[in-house]
C-alpha cells in the first residue's frame, strides 16, 4: 500500500498523445487516460496537451543546434530516419503540421533556446 496515492485522471484531445500516455501509464493503476477531454475542466484533475518528453525536448534541441535533420541525428546518434520519426512522433503529439512548428511551440514554452 502506497502512503499518500491519488487517482488521477488525464484528458487528452490528441489522439495520438492519448495513445501515447496509455502505453506509459498503462502500469499506474491509479492513472486514467481519458478521450475526449470534458466540455468543462473538472476540478482536481489534470488536463494535459503537448506534453513532451525530455528526450522529444532534447531532440528539438538538437536540430535547432544543428541547423538539419542529418547533423542533429548524428550528434544524437541515430540514423536519420529514427530521427524523423522522433520528429513525427512530436508533431503528432503537439498537434502540428511541421516541425518548425513544434520548435516554435517549444520555444515558446521555454523547453528549448
């Protein structure tokens, strides 16, 4: 028995972030993804849209550093396809269309410089 637990429950309006974040927090018990989210927020539960990972973050970082696709997977070390992959994963958890749309958006969250 856990001291201190708590249910929660995520909403998601992305479906691919929703079936993100059941894969990884199909273990939690005490987590439930939820699609579609409520028309109203409900109190004491949490809302989450274009939540990224460190690595989604760190990747982002990486092809602004590198100014390409190629140059940032190499410093990642991975092959240029796994990198656009990653790219696309982001995207579809973001809801966007480009990648430099997900850079914008993570620039303006302050994950990336």
């Amino acid at each position: 028995m856990r001291l201190n637990s708590y249910k929660v429950l995520v909403y998601c309006r992305d479906e691919a972030l929703l079936s993100y974040l059941q894969r990884v927090l199909k273990r939690d018990e005490e987590i439930e993804v939820v699609f579609p989210p409520p028309a109203e927020p409900v109190a004491a539960e949490i809302v989450v849209e274009g939540y990224l990972t460190p690595l989604e973050v760190e990747r982002l970082q990486q092809l602004v550093d590198a100014g390409s696709v190629q140059k940032a997977a190499e410093a990642a070390c991975v092959s240029e396809r796994t990198f656009q992959n990653e790219l696309g994963w982001i995207r579809a958890k973001l809801g966007v269309q480009s990648t430099l749309e997900a850079v914008v958006w993570a620039f303006r969250k302050g994950l990336i410089r």
